[in-house]
C-alpha cells in the first residue's frame, strides 16, 4: 500500500479498495453486464405490455389475480435491471475507481439496497403466485369468491414492502453496504466478517430466499398432483386436458429455473455467513453465482408468459412439421380454459360428484 493510501482518512470506500486482491477481466465484464441489463430490460419490457393487455382482458375474472402478481413479478425485475444495471456500467466506465466518485459511499449504499430488493422481492412474489395457483386449484370455490383484486394487491404492497425493509435494514442498523472484491457490485460485507451481525445479515437474506424457494416447490408440487389427479378422474372432459399440459409445464419450468439460478448463490451467502472469514468462496465463485441469480430474472418473463398454450401449440405444430410424426392429435388444445378446468376440478371434488358417480352403477345395473 501507498504511502497516499495510508495516510487517507478510514472511508469504508477507501478501507475496502486497499485490500482489493480480486479483479476481473474487464471486457468480459463490461460484456456481460451490457449484455444482461439488455436482454432483460427488453424481456421483462415485452412480458409486461403482455401482461398488461391480458389483465385488461381479464379484469373481472378469476385469472386477473394471477396476472396481477406476474405483473408485479416483471415490473420488478425491470426495474432490477435498470437500476443495477445502469449503475454496473457507470462503474466500469469510470473504471471502478471508488474513491474518486463514491467517497461517501452513498452510491454503494443505493446498489446495495437495490441488488437486496431486487433479489428477494421476485423470490417472494414467485411464492405468493405458487400460493395462489395451489388455492386457485386446490380451492376452486374459495378462489373465485373470497380471493379479490383488492386482496392481491394488498398482499402484493405488503411483499414489496417487506423486501425494502430487508434491503434497508443495514442501514437502519448503521452498517454500510460493502464494495465486492471484484469492485463492480456492492452487497453485505462478504469480506473480513467483523460481528454476528454482519452474519446475521447473509444468513438472514439466504434464509429468506431459500424459503421462498421451499415454499414455491411444496405448493407448486401439491398443485401439480391435484392437476394430475384431476385429469385422470375426467379423462372424459376433452376441456380441461390443455390446461393441465399448460400449467404443468409451467410449474416444472418455474421449479427448475429458479432452484438452479438462485440456489448457487443464496448457498454461497450461507457458507459466508455461516464460516465468516474461514469460508473458501472465492470472488470468481460469489461473481458466477451472482450471474446464475441474474439469468432468473432474465428468464422470468419467458417462463411465466410466453410459456402458454398458443407458443406451446405453435411449436409442437413446427416439431411434427419437421419430423412428420403424427403423435397427438391437437383437438383437446381447442376450446379450453383456465375457468372451465377450474369448473372440472370443482366439480369433481364435490359432494354432488361422487354422489352421482355412485349412482351411475347402479342405474346402469338395473
């Protein structure tokens, strides 16, 4: 360290610069960064014109809740990339030079709160969707009249609050966000683990996040079966096969994507908090599990809107156009929707239902 360096006062920009030992290629970098804020600013901009048109759409009906929080879920992952980005790219063109644009690390600060929110609150909504299509299909009754817009939309104020009360509580607590290793992105202190609370604050965020994970495989799994036994209990009902195909895919698509891009990380922030300053992450594994997380924002949109029925029929169509099979014949995608499933899936629970399944052996005995 410089003579200069030493003698500067304790800034936490400056403490942290000092003991930088990790740098990046700086082209890569940059081309990443580019890279992701585009695609996904340009993704999540498509899904919410979507989204958007389709609430409209379906404003009065049992659907709207659903695109309510998918709504909510796009919005901010846009937002996400907009803020993260942009300051991403400032950073690289000023050539990660801390000290000369963020003495007061205020810009750090910002960056930090924005990476925490935008990280857990997508997490939290995806759970709270996977709540709703449990209820939606598990409870087809109770959702169509107790669940209102006005109750989405509280509970969707409520997670975003949540999430910003999160991403400010290092703040609150008089701790400031950290500059990484690789100088590019602020975040908790993931170097020199000075107290429990710098701990407390990886673990905290891991833990959330790996709940919203948990909680989105066990109601997505419960409604995946609930569909499936449904479907084989109305074999009969040529309306309901399209959306059983069509919502499961979907919840296979979400399960996947967003186990495989959070998990590395929200891991990676556990061993830290967990291990302190004994942990083995190095700054290349704590970047790449950062751009795993990034990816699931990217793939958000195209997995909760563009994955549908129309796209899925379209391709099946170019697949048997291209291998000339005739495997399934596309009648059952005709004529089906989310309320006339819902209707099969209530009716087939229903006291009524057995009752007259009960009485159809009967009847044909005598």
């Amino acid at each position: 360290m410089s003579t200069n360096n030493s003698k500067q006062p304790a800034s936490p920009t400056a403490g942290l610069l000092s003991n930088t030992t990790c740098e990046t290629e700086n082209r890569l970098s940059v081309f990443f960064s580019v890279i992701f804020m585009t695609v996904g600013i340009l993704s999540n901009s498509l899904a919410i014109v979507i989204l958007m048109k389709a609430y409209q759409r379906f404003r009065q009906k049992s659907k709207a809740s659903f695109l309510l929080l998918a709504s909510g879920l796009v919005i901010t992952d846009f937002f996400g990339h907009l803020v993260n980005g942009a300051i991403a790219v400032f950073v690289y063109a000023s050539d990660k030079d801390w000290i000369r644009f963020d003495q007061s690390n205020v810009l750090c600060s910002i960056f930090g709160i924005s990476m925490v929110f935008s990280g857990l609150c997508p997490l939290f909504l995806g759970s709270v969707m996977a709540i709703e299509r449990c209820i939606g299909v598990t409870k087809p009754i109770f959702h169509s009249t107790k669940i209102t817009s006005k109750h989405v939309k509280i509970v969707l104020s409520a997670v975003c609050l949540f999430a910003v009360f999160v991403a400010l509580l290092p703040i609150l607590g008089h701790r400031d966000y950290k500059i990484q290793a690789t100088r590019t992105w602020c975040f908790y202190n993931t170097e020199h683990i000075e107290d429990w609370e710098d701990r407390f604050y990886l673990l905290f965020f891991s833990f959330l996040g790996l709940l919203a994970l948990g909680v989105s495989f066990f109601c997505n799994a419960i409604t995946g079966i609930t569909l499936l036994r449904v479907k084989f209990r109305s074999q009969h009902h040529r309306q309901g096969r399209s959306h059983h195909f069509e919502m499961i895919v979907q919840l296979l698509a979400i399960m996947c994507v967003s186990c495989i891009c959070w998990s590395p990380f929200l891991v990676t922030m556990a061993n830290i908090g967990i291990n302190g300053n004994d942990s083995l992450e190095t700054c290349e594994t704590i970047l790449f599990a950062l751009r795993m997380a990034t990816w699931n924002q990217i793939l958000d949109p195209w997995v909760y809107i563009l994955l549908r029925k129309a796209v899925l029929r379209n391709i099946y169509k170019l697949a048997r156009r291209c291998c000339g099979a005739q495997v399934v014949s596309l009648h059952f995608w005709e004529l089906s929707s989310i309320k006339s499933s819902l209707k099969v899936a209530a009716i087939s629970e229903s006291p009524t239902a057995e009752k007259i399944q009960q009485e159809v052996p009967t009847v044909a005995g005598q």
